[in-house]
C-alpha cells in the first residue's frame, strides 16, 4: 500500500526534520564506527609491537623472554601457531608490519588471525587487568612474527567488538534527538499552521457585504502580513461591490423610467397590432434588464434564508404556468423543508419550467428527497433536447441553443445561467442530460441546511 504524504504543514515539516535527523544520525553512526575500528586497531596493534620489539631485544642482547606476564606474553617457537585457513586481518598485519619497519626490527613474515578468546583467558586476563570485564564470545587477537634463524615471535592480545554498544547509543541519540527537535518543530509548525488555517476558513467562507469580522492577525510576521493583505482585499472586493450595487440601481432606475414612459406613448398607437407589438419588444426589454439586474446582484442577495416547503413552492410555480393555460404537471409529493431563499428559488424553477414548455410545450415536474438527505427537483419535457457537446455552455451566460433570433423561440439567454447561478448560490447543483427517447432533464440538487 502506498503512503501518502503529510497533508498538514506541522506534519510535513516533521517529517522533513525526522528524515534529515536520520540521515545526519547514519553518517554519525558511519564515521563514529569507522572511528571506533581505527581505534580498536590501534589498542590492538600498538601494544603487540611495542612487545615484540622488547622481545627481540632480549633475545638480542642474550636474555630469554620473561615468563612471569601472562597478559600479552611473547613467546618464542619453531613454527607458527596460527592453523591453515583462519581468516586473517589484513589491517593489523600492515599495521604491525610497518611499526616494525620503523623500529628497524628485522623480520620476513607477518601474520594474524582471530579466534574466540577461552574462559580461563578471558577470566585470567580480567584478573590481571581491571579494566578488561569478562564476556561470554571475546575475541583475541594472534600475531606471529618470522625472525630469520630465530623462529617465530607469538602473542595474543584482546581484539574488541568496534560495535559493540554504537547501534544502542545512536537509538538512544536519535530518540533524544526527536524528542527534543520534534516537539520545537511541531510547535512551531502548528504556530503557523493555526493561523494559516483560519485564513483559509475565511477564503471559503468569504461573502461580501457579510458580518464576518476579520482575520485575526497571528503568527509569525510573514504570515500575520498575509492575513492583513486579505483582510485588506476583502475591505475593498467589499467596497467595490458596494459601488456596483449602487451603480446598478442607477441604471435600472434609469432604465425602467424611459420604459413606462414608453409604454404610455404606445397607447396612442392607432394600429392595435403595431401597439401590442410594442409592448410585447417592452416587455422583453423589461424582463432582460430585470434578468441582468439579478444576475449582477447575486451573491449579495437582501432576502435572507428561511425554511420553506421546497414542494409548496415548486407547486405555487406550476400553478402559475397552468393559470396561463400551459401543460406542466407536478407530481404528489410530501411536505419538503428546505432552508433557502425563496424568491430566488421561485425564479430558478419558473426559469426550467419556462424553457421546457418552450422548446417542448409541456413539462413533468417532480420533487423529492434526495439520496444525500437533500433535495431534488426535476423538471423533464420531451422536446428536441440539446447536442451532448453543448450541455455544458448553455449555462454561460447569452448562449442560446436556438440559434434564430426570432423572439418566440427563446430570450436572450440568461435563463439557465441564472438559474444555475441561484442554485449554486443556495449550496446546490443543476444538471441538464438528454432523456432516453427524446428530451431534456434539468435537474436541481439542494441541500436542506441553511445556504451559506
């Protein structure tokens, strides 16, 4: 199964400072080994030559060799004690054999090998040397040392576990190490975690024109200055939003105004076909300017949530379309709470109900709990549809499917755009998909809490 990696910046940092920790802690292990070996050799070989060297002297100079020191004792013996094929340790034959070059010690052969150190060694050698401790599976050392027409110069010394104790000491290490280094890390991390949390809860949560108070500011100084930078960016997407708002209220009043007046002066038409013509073009210009106007305005709605009956609402729409006389009929459904803005919603549904009898004159309309514990609302027709590759951007805004400009076959398209807009903005989802056999399906997803 594949890790994943740490989602949570205190948790990646974490994770970076206990991988460096260990890397830095195998190269302490690496060079305190290669250390303890080079110094195990040295506590090995040093003390063989320094022996050897004294041996060879006496012999020299006449005497024999002391038989009073059995720790390190030289011996002296025709041929060498060390059997056929015990492995041999290349480091301290040269060792040894360039200590004795530079003694001047003359010599033709060098060998060494390792064997198991005996109990009555071993316990012999802890007697004689305080600092030597017993251990069951000790290793000494044999060196065998040719002198021509002598024979050869023998002794053993002890050869110490170069790891023996490293691997526990550099667990003990690293496990302080992360105790102390790990905790600091964490905390600082979550110190700039914290912060950095909440300005991303506020990024979500961001609605302009709302109560929200601002971040506040804290953490380390780069981070508090991100916080004031947003705060600062909210304050003015506010403002200019603000200024929209305003501007657009100018524009509608100043645009329906010209619009009444119109209207009025076609009265005075005598042709009635010429006046219903004008006023159905008024009408139109009406509906868009008010289809603008809400398309601008949403997202900073001034009608707040409340709970309504979802299928009371859709069934108040059908009845309007029915009372003009179209064929839209609503399945029985049972009582719907749903917190949402209602006006809104009324719009969205008449906008899917509106469409279908258009393009298809009739619509099924059904409303029904939702396998998520939400709501759904569908609207089917058995119309023409819509080619598979256009699903998507008859939601953008002034796309038309009828691509005619006659005014009977479709606005100017905005009716989808806005009603997927207000469903988004209650927290919801709409769909559009071509009916088997024939037609569309719109489809709305709501949930029941409150629209954010």
């Amino acid at each position: 199964m594949r890790r994943r990696w740490p989602t949570s910046l205190p948790g990646q940092i974490a994770l970076l400072v206990a991988i460096a920790l260990f890397v830095a802690q195998a190269i302490n292990f690496a060079l305190l080994l290669r250390e303890r070996r080079q110094l195990r050799l040295a506590s090995a070989t040093n003390p063989a030559i320094v022996r050897l060297i004294d041996a060879s002297e006496r012999l020299d100079a006449g005497r024999n060799l002391p038989a009073d020191r059995p720790r390190n004792r030289v011996r002296l013996s025709r041929t060498s004690p060390i059997p056929a094929g015990r492995p041999e340790v290349r480091q301290a034959e040269e060792a040894i054999r360039s200590g004795l070059s530079d003694a001047g010690l003359r010599f033709s052969r060098v060998e060494t090998a390792l064997q198991p150190m005996s109990r009555d060694t071993a316990r012999r050698r802890s007697m004689v040397a305080r600092g030597v401790r017993r251990r069951e599976g000790m290793q000494e050392l044999l060196v065998a040392v040719e002198q021509p027409g002598r024979g050869w110069l023998t002794l053993s010394v002890p050869w110490v576990r170069a790891d023996r104790g490293v691997v526990a000491q550099l667990i003990a290490q690293t496990l302080i190490l992360y105790g102390i280094v790990l905790l600091a890390v964490f905390w600082i991390g979550h110190r700039i975690a914290r912060p950095l949390r909440s300005l991303a809860a506020a990024a979500r949560g961001f609605r302009p024109g709302s109560d929200a108070a601002p971040v506040r500011e804290e953490g380390p100084e780069d981070v508090r200055s991100v916080i004031a930078a947003y705060n600062a960016l909210g304050t003015r997407v506010t403002a200019m939003l603000d200024e929209k708002d305003r501007m657009l209220g100018a524009i509608g009043h100043d645009l329906r105004t010209p619009l009444a007046a119109l209207r009025v002066r076609i009265e005075s038409v005598e042709d009635e076909g010429d006046r219903a013509r004008m006023a159905d073009i008024i009408d139109e210009i009406a509906r868009t300017l008010e289809d603008i106007l809400s398309l601008a305005r949403l997202g900073r709605s001034s009608e707040p949530p409340v709970e309504v009956d979802l299928a009371a609402l859709v069934d108040a729409v059908v009845d309007d379309f029915r009372d003009l006389g179209a064929d839209v009929t609503l399945d029985d459904v049972a009582r719907l709470p749903v917190r949402l803005r209602p006006l809104l919603m009324r719009r969205a549904v008449r906008n899917l109900i509106e469409n279908a009898v258009k393009y298809a004159g009739a619509a099924e309309v059904s409303v029904s709990g939702a396998a998520n514990g939400g709501a759904r609302v569908a609207v089917l027709d058995r119309g023409p549809g819509i080619p598979a590759d256009r699903l998507d951007t008859v939601f953008d805004a002034f796309i038309r499917v009828e691509t005619s400009r006659n005014r009977g076959t479709g606005g100017i398209g905005l009716g989808l755009a806005l009603a997927r807009a207000i469903v988004e903005e209650a927290g919801g989802t709409l769909t559009l998909a071509n009916r088997e056999g024939g037609g569309l399906a719109a489809v709305m997803l709501l949930p029941r809490g409150t629209p954010a």
